[in-house]
C-alpha cells in the first residue's frame, strides 16, 4: 500500500523493512529513548518483544510495518498490528522519528500511513498507548484525529511515567 499523496515528498519515502531493520527498530528504540528520556534498557526489551512477534508471526494482509527514508537514509518507522483480543481493531505501534528527520513531515506520514491501511482493510477502530512525555508524537496523534481515553500513571523503564490510551474510530464493520 503506498503512503497518502498528500505527504510525498522527494526527499521522504515509506518502504517495507529489508533484512536487519526490524533489528534497527529495536536499536534505535533504545537508544534514542534512553538518550532523550533516560529510560532504562526495560524499554528496548519491550519493543524487541513486539518487533519479534511481528516477524515470527503476522497477517501481511491486515499487518505491516513501515520504514521512513529521508534522502536515502532510515529515519523512521511505524507498525500497525492487529490488537489482542477486540475484534476489528487494530495498534499502531514503535513511531518512531531520527532527530534529523523531525520537521520534514516524516511523522505525519507515518502516521497518517496507519490510519488509511487501517482504513483500507477494513479495521473499524485504531488504538494506541503511549506516555505523556512523548510530547511530539501526542501532537501527531491529536492531529490524526485519535482522542485520549484514559491516563494512568506508572514506574517504567526506571523513570515514573502517565501512560495514556489513545482511541480512533475508523469504521463499522471489522476486517474480513
């Protein structure tokens, strides 16, 4: 599926993941998180858990995972994944933006990207969880159009954190 027009740019491109990226998530995941927000390696194992359940086991027709290029480069990525256990929706998961790619729109697309694939096959609500440090990516939530549902706060990867459950209502009927 290619992105949304609205977001192309020379410069910046969504492609499938070639062998090794799924482990460049995972890298990049710790290590920008541990430099931007002191989290702890807690954090890294949770996105290598996700990651390696995507690559043992999901649907390619209502499952993807997308990589970000700027000038050629890996700058970016996103997953959307079915959600366990509520018929027809779907999570977005692992966004994630380089500091050198932030300003170029890189994530808007990406997740602009997730919501019309969860469109396009047919999931009728996307979901999301994520903390309220992560001030950016709320920003590129809110503008998608997904509303907050709930706050909670907790201890995780060594700092206390609010983490928040973010909903968007797609569609009626579930994917096929």
């Amino acid at each position: 599926m290619e992105p949304p027009a609205d977001h192309s740019s020379a410069r910046v491109r969504l492609r499938e993941p070639v062998p090794g990226e799924l482990g460049w998530i995972v890298s990049r995941h710790g290590a920008l998180y541990a430099a931007e927000y002191g989290w702890n390696q807690e954090f890294e194992g949770l996105v290598a858990g996700v990651v390696a359940r995507f690559a043992e086991d999901h649907d390619p027709y209502l499952e993807r995972v997308w990589i970000a290029e700027l000038d050629g480069e890996p700058a970016g990525s996103v997953m959307c994944v079915r959600e366990d256990g509520q018929a027809g929706a779907a999570r977005l998961r692992l966004l994630l933006v380089e500091p050198k790619a932030r300003g170029h729109g890189v994530g808007a697309l990406l997740v602009d990207t997730v919501v019309s694939f969860a469109r396009s096959v047919g999931y009728r609500e996307l979901v999301l969880w994520t903390n309220d440090v992560l001030e950016s990516a709320r920003s590129l939530y809110q503008r998608a159009g997904f509303t907050l549902v709930a706050e909670r706060p907790h201890r995780s990867y060594g700092v206390a954190l609010t983490g928040q459950d973010w909903r968007l209502p797609l569609q009626e009927h579930p994917p096929r």
